[in-house]
C-alpha cells in the first residue's frame, strides 16, 4: 500500500548543496551578528555640546554633564563619615545646585534645597543596619501654579567606596541628575507635579541615605513614584532592569517617552532571585516607602565597579548623551503623568518588558503575557496537527506512521537536548574542576569554543548519525529534517508550558522562537513551498533572522553585564555553570533551528565535527597563557587586605587579656582564592590555620567588613604580622548591668570608634537574647545568631549607646551571658598604613586589585 502511494506522489530528490556552501551558510549568521547586534547594542548618539545648545533649547546638554564629572570625580574617593563626602562633595552640589539657580527661570519654578541629616536602623541582609547622622542633599523643583500634593523622585548617589573616586557608581549618575534639573528648570517645561532630586550621600553604606530620606525626610510622604540610578559598571546603555512592582503605566511612559531602549523582564527576574551581587536604593523605596518605580543602572566595563580604575577617562564620552535624553524624557513625561496623583488606582499587577536590539520596546501586563503565551502554545499544537495531515496527504503515508516517525524523532531531539545540554555542563564541571575555570574572564571570545561550539556538536552530529542511517527506508530529508525541529519546537512548547504554570515572566523569550517558527511553517504550508525540494527553506530561513539577532543580542547583553560580576562573586558558586548554562539555554532558542540545516550539506557529519574539534582547541587553548583569565587595570582580579590588630579578653570581671596578636586579613572575592599562592613560597609571609579559632572565636576572630564577607569567610585567610596603628580602635564600656528577674540580666553598653564599626552579638549557649535597643525584626524573626549590628557616622562621632535583654534557661546561671566581638575600621585612613603593610601589598602581582584599610578585633565575654 505504501508502494502503490509513493509511486503516485512526486518523487522527491535526495540531492544536497556542495559542503563549500556551508562556510557561506555559517558565515552569513556570524555576519548578522556583527553587522547588526554589536552595532546595536553600542549605538549612541552624538554629544550636543555647550555650544551648540543655542540651537537646541531643552535638550540635554552632554558635554556639561562631561565637565562637571571630571570635576566631581577629581575630589577622589568619597566615603561615608570623610572629610571628601561629609564636606566637599557637599559643597560641590551646593554650588552646583546654586549655578542652576541663577540660570533657572524663577518665575515659573520654586528651587528649595535641604541638607538632611538624619539617624537610624533597619535590617538588611540579616544585618541590623545603624547609622548616624549621614548626610543627604536635596532638592525640590515645582511650577508655581501647580498645586499637585504628589512628586516624583530621583535618586542616585554621590558617595564611593574605599579607594574608587566613583566616576561610574555613581557619579555619572549624579551629573546626569544635576544637567536634568538645569534643562528643566531653565526653560519654560510644563511640570504638572514638583520633582524631588535626592543627591544620596550613603548608598554604599549600604543603602542608608535612601532609608534616611524616606522614613524621615518631610518631602518623602508626597514622592509617589521613583527613578532610581546607579551603576554596576562605567557608563554605557543603562538597563532598566526593574519595574514596578504591580505597576504597568510605568512601563506605558518607558516605552513611549525612552529615546533608547534597554530593558529586559529577564534582568528583572535575575536580580530578584540573588543572581546579580549587588543590591541598589529601589529596594528601600519599594519596602519601606512602598513607592513604585524605574530601576536603572549603567553595566558596561563591570570589570571597575568598586575599584580604583573606575575613573572619569573610563566612561565612553557619548553615554552622558544616552542616558541623559532618556532620563530627561522620563523624567518631565512622569513628572506631567496624572497617574502619579494616586498609583495606587493603576495597580494592576507585574509587567512584562524587553526591547528589541535596542530599536523599540515591547511591553504589556502579565495577564496579557500569558493569555499570548498560551495562544501561541496552542497555535503551535494545531499547526504540528496540520502539518502531519498535510504530510500524510502529500506523501501517501498513513498519518500513523508518521506520528510515529514523528514519536522517534521526537525521542531523537529530546535525547539531544538532554545530551547537548549534560555535555556542555559537564565541560563547565570539568573546566573548574581542573583549575581553569574563568578563562573568558578577560577573554569573552573563549565562550563560543568551551560553550558555543559543544551545543552546535552535539545538536548537529546526532541528527546527522540518523539522518546517514535512514536515507533509502526514511522519510524525505527535507521532511525529515522539518519534522525534527518541529519535535524541538513541541520540546519548547512544554518547556513554556512549565513556566507559565510557575508564574516565571521570562517565558516570553521561548514563546517568541515558537511564535516564529509557527510562522515559518505556516507560510510553508500556505505557499506549498514545503513540498518543492528546498523552497521550504525561504519561509524558514527568513523567520530565523529576528528571533536570531533577538537571541544573540541578549547573549551579548548577558556576556556584557555577568561576565564581569564573576570576579566579584565569591569562590562558593561555579561561574563555569553560569555562564555554560546560559549559553546552553540560549543555544535551544537559535541554533536547534539552523544547526540541523547543516544536515542539507554534503559531508555534514565532518562539518560539523569541526564544532567538536573547536572545542577540544579551546579547552586546550584555556590552559595556555593566551586564556589567562586577568588583565592588569582591563579585567583584575580582586582581594580586601586587611592590616588587623586583634584583642581577646576573658569573661572574668576584669576582663584580662587572653591573648592579642596582629596581621593581614585577606580576602579573596571570585573563584580563585589560591591564585596568589606563590606569594607565600620562599618569603617570610605564611598563611596561619585558623580552624581553631573558628571553633572558639566569634567569626573566626576575623574583622569581617560587610555581610558578603561572612559568605567569603572560608575562603579567606590570616597571615601574621606586626601591629599596625593601636590608636583610635573601638572602645568598649559597661554603662549599667542589672537583673530584672532571677534570669534575666540586661545590659547597657557604649561603643566608641571610627566611622565604620561591625559589631557581632553571640550569647552564650541556653541564653537568649529577648530584646535590644535596635530594631526588633531579628529578634521576633528568630534571626540566627550572632546578630550582626553595622554602624557608620558622617557628622556625629557620638558613642552608640545601647541595651541588651538576656534570658537565661536555668535561673541559677553563673559565668558570662554573651560573646562581643566589636570591629573599626580605617577606611580613609592611608597616612598610618604600616611600611610592612605597604610592601605586602606591593608584593600582590600586578593583575591584582585590593581594596585595603587598617581594622581592629576586639572581643569580650560578658
């Protein structure tokens, strides 16, 4: 029977093209990339210049925006409680702020500034976060005849980190705000509802000047709506990669007013779920204000966030043109926008958000997402239906025999996916494994051998080994072929399926590659090219194109942010599973629909073993000096150092000494901790066991810094060496200790020091701490101990005076009741650095950055 219909249809030709066309085949697809892609994603527009602003009222100038970093960034770096951030980063934006006072058109606009100065504490990051009386500048423009009681809010933050002048975190940001606030207020803009300009003067502190501002700050209770600016890079596109939440008419202004689009619901679900290691002010706005908003931030050239080469000259000069359109455009467009009088009545759930190579931007709600993504699903079944019939009726197979063509096809796919996906994680396995993990770091190009080229392999020489097996009692190749990306395309349709079921909105991405390739086979079907030899490839190839350049721009995006934030991620997470993984995920998108047209080619199975033999080149190629992960200055590698007196006293009532000693806490923040090993071999520096004194010490005895410190503590180390300066550490004092029942004790302490002091609270073992004079959310949240306390100054160097409620389990308790370990550190203290501290620093090989400062440990018990 099957004879008798084969011999009445057309007789299909089996021919393929010459293997010379597949280069040409390969080449046009890395051609769209570099043709289209990259230029995309570096497009900029031209600087509009001091001089030719004549001809432009109302646009943003970027060459002064220009001018008054350089200026902004000579004052070097501006930490919180130093005379740079609490005084002359202070009077620059003064002066600044009063220079567009005198151009501003006071006639129409009401300018009022205000110093704030405030105290306080939250927790963050299971940290009870306390700080006093830092420092945030703020301004507050409005028309005269507005009468609006709701505001929009600006923010970004002036203040560095130890030894970075903060050019790109976030000075550019600063400058942009400034140059935003003089265009607005300098020429006749309709502003419906006042602008509040909050210049931060602790984000990196972390985060208190936004809680200072919108706890406490008089103007805070009219902000309706946020755009938050920062930086995890130095200049570039910025992302927004926050929204909201639950409310969608902010994205309705980003799409209609942003000149330049760069956002992504990916980014979005990534950040939240701990994947980027870093935090901004949205997430103080958005919990402790519940104010909606935009969170934007500037990735490029992450290799200098919080590093001393994060300098003026490193920001490519168009980026103050970029971003200042698109947030001068935002801005007066929020600010006129009459949802800001009540958000509350626009809630109307997540939204979902992404543009397309930066030329526009797509945007719509979560219901809408899923009602399209469900379509799309559905769309595809029923053409997979349509096109089986079809075959059936043009080829003169039974349709059973082709479902089951189909069925092993599908099992075909499948098990290629699986195999492709489990030998492209076993490479990033193996790659860390033998200590060569990273070697993209400074090199990105190595991604597309270690992980590019095994997905192509193995998604194209399974296929191929079938194909070649099943040519004289199979299906035509050209349906055969169709038929397995079809079984790829129902693959992704689960997959999606999956993720609408777990609320997850990325489901967009794979939604988009099955809604084109629906589309290509429906053309196929309409024009009856899928049953004239390779016509078929027309529809198929042209429907390729956007989802390609849409995937590959992503990839690029994605290298360009997280390649970077690798060397800053600490060494208890696989940055190989990060970035093989991603690839792998974005491989299924693309090349599952043009990898198996190789199959068309003669010689396909060596074509495409040549993917196989460039990946072997590359793991080879990694091992060698070429693949050498850091680049002085371009790509280092980053340690904290630490010069560290420590002091240890007993719990009797004298508190004695037990024991003191002194030297170099180092810290190392990605994966290779031991990459500075031979410092150590034939010199007088030794790396000190400490499992001893993490057994009996509070943290170690180590002067832990910051929260991501903790997570980084077993793979730091302790090496001895003389006492550095003993003068101006913390000092302790018991103020009151009473008893209020026969077990319970509270204390009262006073904490003297410098202007960054960690403290850890550890009580005894069947003692609990019940109340304290901080906020209580650790206590009623059963926080485990020890309970970290942060506390920085700016203006006040006052002691921290506090209580502590102890309960005891057995009211006939004796001994101490808690372990105390109280840190300073020296942050901005460079004049008393010991010589023999200097040299261990000089001693760091040249690819290396450390962030380094002088600290004390000083513990009690209680």
């Amino acid at each position: 029977m099957n004879s008798k219909y084969e011999n009445m249809k057309i007789i299909y030709n089996r021919s393929k093209f010459g293997w010379y066309w597949a280069p040409v085949f390969v080449a046009f697809w890395f051609l769209l990339f570099y043709l289209v892609v990259i230029p995309s994603f570096h497009y900029f527009p031209d600087t509009l210049t001091i001089d030719e602003e004549a001809n432009n009222p109302g646009r943003f100038i970027g060459e002064r925006a220009e001018n008054t970093l350089l200026r902004l960034s000579k004052i070097g770096p501006k930490v919180v409680g130093s005379p740079a951030n609490e005084q002359v980063a202070v009077h620059f934006l003064l002066s600044e702020i009063a220079n567009i006072k005198e151009d501003a058109r006071l006639d129409l606009f009401e300018i009022e500034e205000d110093v704030q100065v405030a105290s306080g504490n939250y927790v963050l990051w299971k940290m009870v976060n306390y700080y006093q009386a830092i420092q945030n500048v703020v301004v507050r423009v409005s028309r005269k005849n507005s009468n609006s009681t709701a505001a929009l809010l600006i923010n970004s933050h002036y203040d560095s980190v130890p030894g970075s002048s903060g050019a790109g975190d976030a000075g550019m940001m600063i400058v942009i705000m400034l140059e935003t606030m003089r265009i607005i207020t300098k020429y006749d803009t309709p502003l419906e509802h006042p602008i509040v300009f909050l210049f931060n003067g602790a984000e990196e502190n972390p985060l208190q000047g936004s809680h200072a501002f919108i706890t406490q700050h008089p103007w805070a209770e009219n902000v309706r709506a946020v755009i938050n600016l920062d930086s995890a890079g130095s200049g570039g596109r910025e992302i927004l990669f926050q929204s909201g939440p639950d409310h969608p008419w902010l994205m309705k202004y980003y799409g209609a007013h942003i000149v330049h689009p760069y956002a992504s619901t990916i980014g979005e679900e990534l950040f939240q779920n701990g994947f980027v290691p870093s935090e901004t002010d949205y997430r103080i706005f958005r919990d402790f204000g519940n104010i909606p908003g935009l969170d934007m931030a500037h990735s490029y050239n992450g290799y200098v966030y919080h590093t001393k080469y994060d300098r003026f000259n490193a920001i490519p000069r168009r980026t103050y043109q970029l971003t200042g359109n698109n947030i001068l455009s935002l801005a007066k467009a929020l600010a006129n926008a009459p949802e800001l009088e009540d958000p509350e009545k626009y809630a109307e759930g997540h939204t979902v958000f992404y543009d397309i190579l930066g030329w526009f931007i797509v945007y719509y709600s979560e219901e809408t997402g899923l009602a399209v993504n469900i379509t799309i699903c559905v769309l595809f079944i029923l053409t997979l239906l349509g096109y089986v019939w079809n075959m059936a009726h043009q080829t003169g197979m039974f349709r059973r025999r082709i479902f089951t063509k189909f069925g092993i096809l599908f099992g075909i796919q499948l098990a290629t996916v699986m195999l492709a996906m489990g030998v492209t994680l076993l490479i990033a396995v193996f790659m860390d494994a033998i200590g060569l993990s990273m070697a993209w770091f400074s090199q990105p190009w190595m991604i597309f051998g270690l992980y590019f080229c095994p997905m192509f392999f193995v998604m194209g020489i399974l296929p191929a080994i079938y194909f070649s097996r099943t040519k004289e009692h199979g299906l035509p190749l050209a349906y055969a072929i169709q038929l397995l990306m079809h079984a790829h395309c129902l693959i992704l349709t689960i997959i999606t399926i999956l993720m609408i079921a777990f609320g997850i909105r990325s489901a967009f991405v794979i939604m988009l590659c099955i809604g084109f390739y629906t589309l290509s086979v429906i053309l196929n079907m309409v024009t009856c090219f899928h049953k004239k030899n390779f016509h078929w490839l027309i529809p198929h190839a042209a429907c390729q194109v956007l989802p390609y350049l849409f995937y590959t721009y992503i990839c690029y995006a994605f290298y360009v942010t997280f390649v970077p934030m690798q060397g800053r991620d600490g060494a208890n997470s696989n940055p190989e599973i990060l970035i093989g993984g991603f690839t792998a995920l974005m491989c299924l998108l693309f090349a599952a629909f043009l990898v198996p047209l190789l199959c068309l080619f003669r010689k396909a199975k060596t074509i495409i073993s040549l993917f196989g033999v460039l990946c072997v080149v590359f793991v080879v190629l990694a091992a060698t000096p070429a693949a050498f992960p850091y680049v002085e200055k371009d790509a280092p590698q980053r340690f904290y150092a630490v010069h560290t007196t420590r002091t240890f006293h007993n719990g009797d009532a004298a508190m004695s000494i037990r024991r003191e000693d002194s030297g170099f806490y180092v810290v190392p923040v990605d994966r290779h901790p031991h990459s500075i090993d031979f410092m150590f071999e034939n010199s007088n520096l030794t790396k000190a066991n400490h499992a001893e004194d993490c057994e009996k010490e509070v943290q170690c005895g180590f002067p832990i810094y910051s929260t991501r410190w903790l997570g980084w503590r077993n793979q730091s180390f302790w090496v001895p060496a003389s006492q550095p300066s003993r003068s101006g550490w913390p000092s302790m004092r018991i103020t009151s200790k009473q008893s209020a029942a026969p077990d319970t004790v509270v204390f009262n302490l006073e904490v003297a020091g410098p202007n960054h002091i960690s403290m850890f609270i550890q009580p005894k073992e069947n003692v609990t701490l019940v109340d304290w004079s901080f906020t209580k959310i650790p206590l009623e949240n059963k926080f485990v101990p020890p309970f970290f306390v942060y506390f920085s100054y700016a203006r006040d160097p006052s002691p921290l005076k506090f209580s502590l409620k102890f309960k005891h389990q057995d009211p006939h308790w004796s001994g101490p009741t808690f372990d105390l370990a109280v840190i300073g550190h020296k942050v901005t203290d460079n004049i008393n650095i010991a010589e023999e501290f200097r040299e261990f620093l000089a001693s760091f090989p040249h690819w290396a950055h450390v962030s380094s400062w002088t600290s004390s440990y000083e513990s009690w018990s209680l």
